[in-house]
C-alpha cells in the first residue's frame, strides 16, 4: 500500500472514529443519571389523514400510537385526529390550559405540512385551499404553537413534526420551495422535523410513517438525553430510507431532559464498527470520493465491501467522465439506461456481441447521469443481468421492474419482474380502496348534513355499494315524499287560505328599526386578536363600506313568531326531518348532538319571549319566504349591515369596552382598572359567564355573571345606540352571505356577498355560549345551510323602498 493511501485511509478512519465518540461518551454520562422524571408533562398530538384531496394513509396511527407512548411516560396528552378548521382554537385553548409554568411541553404532529412566505402551516382536514391566501385561516399554524409554548412559560419545549408529505395544494400555489420552512426556535425550545427543510418525507409503507416508526421505537430507550435520542432517529431513518430522507434538528434546550431518565444507556443506533474492514468502509462511504474508494480497495482488496466499493468508484468515474463523451458513440457501447420520463418508450437491449467488460469506462455514456432508475453495470461485472436484476430487487419500485423489462426483454428474471408487477399493482388498487374506504365517513357526513336527493345521489354514484348505500336510499325516498307532501298543500288543502290572516299578523306584529345609513370601518384592526389568541385574519382587511338606509329586527326572532310561522305552513325544521337533532351544550365547553332537541325543545327552558334556536339557513329562508320574502321586501341582514348595527357608531371590538387603537388599547391593559373589562360584558349583553361556568364546566367564560346560564327574552338588556337590542351575545345570528375567508374582495355597498362558499353562510353575534374571541363587533364565522345549534338564531332586515 502506497503511503499516500495509508495516510489518507488513517485519515478517514480517524475521522470516523471521532463522529462515533459523541455516542459512547454520552451512553456514559446517560448511565449515571438519576433524574425523577417527575416534572410535569404535557403534550398535543395531532394526527390528520382524511384530507379531502390527497388522503395519507398513516398519521392517524402514528398519532395514537404516539399519544398511547407519551401517555406511558407521564403526560398528560390533548388528543385531536383529523383536525378541522373550527376545532384549532379549541385544541389550542386545551393544549394551553394543560401548559403551567416550568411544564414540559409537547407539540406532535402528522400529516400534511406546507409553508407559505416562510411561514409553516399544517392544513387542517377539511381545508378547501384554492390559494395562498387560504392557508393562514385553514390550517394550524407553526408559530401559535410555539408562541403558546412560550406564552405559557412552559420549562422545556419539545416539537415534534412528520409534516412533510407532499403538498397536494401546489397546484394551487405559485410556485415555492416544498416541505417545510426553517425555524427560528424560541429559546428553551427543540423543533425536529422528519426531513432536511424544503425536503418531501415519507409516509411509510408500514402501519407508521417511517420518521415516527424511527421515534417510536427510540423514545423509551433509558438514560439516553433528548438531543441524543433525536439523533438516533435521524439515524434509523437516514438508514431506512437509504438516505433518501434526513430529519433535521432546531433550536437547544438549556437543560437536559429524558423521556425515560433511570436505566443504564442502550446503544441501539450507530455503534462502533466491528472490525478494521467495517471502519475503512464507513470512512470511504461517507467521503464519497474515488480516492476514498480507491484507498479502501488498495486496504482491502478482496474485503467485505469490496464489491460496494468497484460500484461506487465506477458510478463516481462515470459521472466524472460524461462531459468529456462525445455525442458521436462507439456503436458497440452499451445503450445507457433510459429515464424516468421514457420508461413507457421501448429501449433496443445491449448488442449481444458485444459484453458490457469490453467497453472502457472512460468512453462509455455515463448511465447514472442520465438515469434515476438503476445503477450503473460496473464495467467489471460478468453477468449484467443478475447484477441489474439485483438492484432492481433492491429497489423495488413498479417503474424498476419496467426498466429491467425494457433492458432485458429477454433476461432470466423476466417472469419474476412481470409478477412483481403484478404484485405491486394490485397492492396499489388495495390502497386506493382503503383510501376510498377511509374518506367513506366524510363523503356521507357532508350528503347528510346537505340533506337533499342530489347530495344523497353523488354519494350513491361515488359508493354504489357503500356502507351508507341504505341509509342515502331512505334518506331520498323520505325526502321526495315530503317535497311530494309539501307540493300539495296549496291545491289540496283549503284551509290553507284560512292560514293567511296568521301572516298578515306576523307581518303587523314585526318590530323594526329604522337604520339610517353611513360610511363606516368595517372589519378587525390589525392588531385586534381573535381565537387562540391571534390575529382575527378572517376581519381583515379592514375597509370602507357606504351602508344604505334599511330596516332591521329590533329584537331576533322569537319562539312565538316561529310557532306562527309552522302553524300556518306545517312547515317542518331540519332539526325534526329525517336526520333529526340540533347540537346543544354539554360539559366542558362540548357541543353533543342530541337527537331529541328542536327550536320547540333546545335543552333548556324557554318561553314565547325567547329568542328561537335549533334553526338551519334553509329553514329560515322558508320562513322568509312565508313572510312574503322579497315582495315585502324581508330577508337576512347582510354581514355589513349586521357588523354596522352591532357597532352602532363606535370603533372598538365591543360597543362597552376597549378603546378604539392599538397605543390606546395597550395604555388601557395596563392601567389598575383593567381587571375589570371582561366582567363589564355581563352588563351589556348575555356572553358565556360564570353561571353557565358553574353549571356545565364550561371554559373561557367572562370573569362576570348576569344570573342566566342559557338565553334570556328578547329585551333584557339595554338597547345599543341604535335602538337595537341583543345584537351581542344572547344567541348568534344567521346573515345572508355565503362564506369566504377574509374581506378581500368584499362588496363596498353592504350587499349580501353570494360567490365563494355557498354552501356556508355567515354567522354573527356571538352567544349566551360565546367567549370573549367571538362575543367582538367583527368576529365573524361559517357554518353550513343545515347547521343548528341551541345558541343560533336570526333576526329580521327590510330593504328601504327606493
């Protein structure tokens, strides 16, 4: 051996011995460690898989088991699966109310990431993202997560992500960098994600993805500090995926922490290697140069890795020398093997004559460079078939077998790579039915929250067998027969001209406000926060609206008005068709659907003079519609009407409190009365307060208590400046908007916005049930046509005559 190569190979033997020291000294240092591990834990796991476009197939089972884990190790865990846009304030609000100051606190997730400006976001599953723009409002944001943490002054920060799937939105995007971004991580804080930032991760091909596969199997090793843990992952996944994947590493903790802290250190990743042979090579493979190579091979000639190593020095020189080939070939060299995007076009194989040794490997074509599909035949190898044949084994994608199939119609191992195509197709028509079946549920959630035949009709059309196929039967069946019922009424039942004189005295009975019209500010300033504490981006922008003269509800409907209504019609709500029930309160702030409850029934007690409740959008158009609708000009307020009436002249997020302005709301915290804003709300309008606090649990309830844990009649309170009375709080309202994100784009008269999302509509006001985020003049949210709840309602407008 020359001595250049001894000094070369000593060199990058050192070198490896020195990147395994770390291992060995820490196992020591873990070995002593005695820490309790009595500190208190904390954790939100969040597992989305049900994505409406590009499902994934694992997160879901990498959440339980991972909540299952950390459950094992003392944590108190905030469980959500398949996440939805209006449950991330309550999975924030849980996850900070589990945080105390000095708590460890853990944040995993997995399923789909992206970032967007240098922000990452995690969708939630039912995100309809048709731009960038949508992103903030319909997923969950990186930086709340970590600003939660930090806020609660938690001791110790742990951020786990397998978020870096493909993003199934891209083509809704312009285009940018993929996975996910590059954060700087407060201090006291460790952020590890399954891949380099801007890298795509896997979803595994197992029950797990492989990132959490990797963490899964390395968090209960024993004495082993975070930081060390982390980087065994990044091991087992670098080695799994044939460093295809890398987890990547931010942030540092200031002191140490241990999932399991007693126990002697197992070295289960990167132990030192056996012998002199396995060094040489691990030096050499991870320079990765042909002089590395070339050194190992001059070591150890007929080594263990000997083989690996002619491979690697040929793919290195081939590379090497492909600029210097001239377009004009030998006729007898190897045709190089063809590309990923010309898998599907037939390849003439090698010349028989002609055997691949005879070629140099100075003038052959450089076949790594122009493919990604298999390995380069070393010019050294005698049997060309079996050693391609083994890398395609190796490789085992459906598009090697092709290519070996291309390279070797004839070959030895063609009936084994046709049936390991074979193989691999039906397992991938397996997948897509389980796909299939697992978004089932959702497709037939949102036909029966619809509730017409032709939702019913797509559901069939999409699952002609489904497990739902009877129900959506019944449920067409039934409805057809009551439209046919309801069709009926005007020619088959004369009493229905005796109803009439019930209209004309609801129409009599009405109260209306004058509202004279003005130009106003519409919309949330920029710094007015909303749910989880953020910034309300679906006020803004905040802009001019020129609102017209018209007339609107003095008092929101009542249970008496309504009882009119169904008396004269028969009309029958959602909440008592054929998927009956209306949601209404439970303990700790959970709404349960409950079959049994109606705007007659909504689980509490009323009377005529109460607001009415557990009535959809569509029921209140048919409402309308009774009233004489648009020939009386009757309809929903518009979200610029309902906002500019519930303002009533003033500019603050609620009419009572606040100040108007972001240095004069920052001057009015910190002043000695300050304490007292919340429980103001309790004078002015019915919000969720201490009495309803007391009697279900409920959370984020006003510090205040105006004695009614559930609605109070119509005219309780005081009128706002308007005249109007119960524009905050008591129940929310419906409008006649459909939804959309944010503001942008919003009509500058007050009209009813009716493009985006109309299978939404807005809702306004807040409720009995409300906390401070939605009890705000510019809070606004969406909720579906056939959507009630027992603390939803609406009130009357009337356009003014031209």
């Amino acid at each position: 051996m020359s001595n250049t190569s001894s000094r070369l190979l000593s060199c990058l033997v050192a070198c490896a011995t020195l990147l395994a020291m770390p291992w060995a000294v820490w196992a020591q240092a873990g070995a002593g460690r005695t820490t309790s591990g009595s500190e208190h834990r904390v954790a939100l796991v969040v597992g989305n898989a049900a994505y409406r476009e590009s499902p994934l197939r694992n997160p879901v089972n990498d959440a339980r088991a991972m909540r299952d884990k950390l459950k094992g190790m003392g944590f108190e865990v905030a469980y959500f699966e398949n996440l939805q846009t209006r449950q991330v304030g309550s999975a924030m609000r849980e996850f900070r109310n589990l945080i105390r100051p000095g708590s460890v606190a853990l944040f995993f997730y997995a399923g789909h990431g992206l970032q967007v400006r240098g922000e990452n976001y995690l969708p939630t599953v039912d995100a309809e993202l048709a731009g960038e723009e949508d992103v903030p409002n319909q997923s969950l944001s990186l930086s709340l997560v970590l600003n939660t943490m930090e806020d609660s002054k938690a001791g110790v920060n742990l951020v786990l992500l397998d978020a870096c799937r493909n993003n199934p939105y891209s083509r809704n995007f312009r285009s940018g960098p993929t996975g996910l971004a590059r954060v700087q991580a407060p201090s006291g804080t460790l952020i590890h994600y399954a891949t380099r930032p801007g890298a795509v991760a896997e979803d595994g091909g197992g029950k797990h993805g492989t990132y959490t596969d990797a963490l899964l199997k390395q968090i209960d090793e024993k004495g082993v500090p975070i930081e060390t843990a982390l980087k065994r992952v990044t091991i087992r996944v670098r080695d799994a995926t044939k460093g295809k994947q890398e987890p990547w590493m931010e942030g540092s903790l200031t002191g140490d922490f241990y999932f399991i802290a007693t126990g002697n250190a197992q070295i289960t990743v990167q132990q030192a290697p056996a012998n002199a042979d396995a060094a040489a090579w691990a030096a050499a493979d991870s320079s990765n140069t042909v002089a590395a190579y070339q050194a190992y091979l001059v070591e150890y000639p007929s080594g263990l890795y000997a083989a690996a190593a002619r491979i690697k020095l040929a793919s290195l020189r081939a590379a090497a020398a492909a600029p210097l080939v001239s377009a004009q070939t030998s006729p007898a060299a190897p045709l190089p093997v063809p590309s990923a995007t010309a898998v599907n076009t037939p390849a003439p194989s090698l010349p028989a004559a002609t055997p691949a040794a005879a070629v140099p490997m100075a003038v052959a074509p450089a076949p790594v460079a122009l493919s990604d599909l298999l390995s380069p035949v070393p010019s050294d190898t005698k049997d060309p078939d079996a050693f391609v044949w083994r890398d395609v084994q190796a490789r085992g994608g459906k598009e090697h077998f092709e290519a070996y199939l291309q390279h070797y119609p004839r070959g030895r191992f063609v009936a084994l790579a046709r049936a390991a195509i074979k193989r691999l197709e039906l397992k991938d028509v397996q997948l897509r039915a389980e796909q299939r079946a697992r978004v089932e549920p959702q497709f037939w959630e949102t036909a029966r929250q619809s509730n017409t035949p032709e939702a019913y009709q797509a559901y069939l059309q999409e699952y002609p067998a489904g497990r739902y196929q009877a129900m959506a039967q019944a449920a067409i069946r039934t409805l057809q027969q009551a439209a046919s019922t309801a069709a009926r009424p005007v020619a088959a039942r004369p009493v229905a001209a005796d109803k009439e004189p019930l209209r004309l005295a609801a129409l009599q009975a009405l109260v209306l406000t004058r509202v004279s019209g003005a130009e106003y500010q519409m919309g949330a300033d920029f710094d007015e926060l909303g749910e989880g504490s953020l910034v309300d981006e679906a006020a803004q922008p905040q802009h001019t609206v020129k609102v017209g003269n018209f007339e609107l509800g003095t008092h929101e409907v009542t249970v008496l008005q309504f009882r009119k209504f169904v008396e004269a019609t028969g009309h029958v709500t959602e909440a008592e068709g054929p998927q009956p029930g209306c949601l209404v309160p439970g303990k700790g702030g959970q709404w349960v659907a409950q079959p049994a409850a109606n705007w007659r029934s909504p689980g509490y007690a009323q009377t005529d003079s109460h607001p009415v409740v557990c009535v959809s959008w569509n029921d209140v158009q048919s409402y309308l519609l009774w009233l004489g609708g648009a020939a009386e000009r009757l309809r929903l307020p518009s979200e610029a009407e309902w906002e500019f009436s519930a303002r009533a002249g003033t500019t603050t997020p609620r009419p009572w409190s606040d100040t108007a302005g972001f240095f004069s709301r920052t001057w009015n915290t910190v002043k000695p009365w300050a304490a007292d804003r919340s429980s103001r709300a309790c004078r002015h309008a019915n919000v969720a307060d201490e009495a309803l606090a007391q009697k279900l649990e409920w959370p984020d309830a006003f510090t205040c208590s105006d004695g009614y844990p559930h609605p109070v009649p119509s005219g309780y309170f005081s009128k706002n400046n308007f005249g109007l009375v119960d524009m905050m709080g008591n129940v929310a309202e419906w409008t006649q908007d459909c939804w959309n994100p944010n503001h942008t784009g919003a009509p500058r008269d007050a009209k009813p916005r009716i493009s985006g999302d109309c299978t939404r509509h807005v809702v306004r006001g807040g409720s009995w049930a409300s906390s401070q985020a939605s009890i705000r003049a510019a809070a606004r949210h969406a909720q579906t046509r056939s959507y009630r709840a027992a603390d939803l309602g609406f009130r009357l407008a009337r356009s003014a005559k031209e």
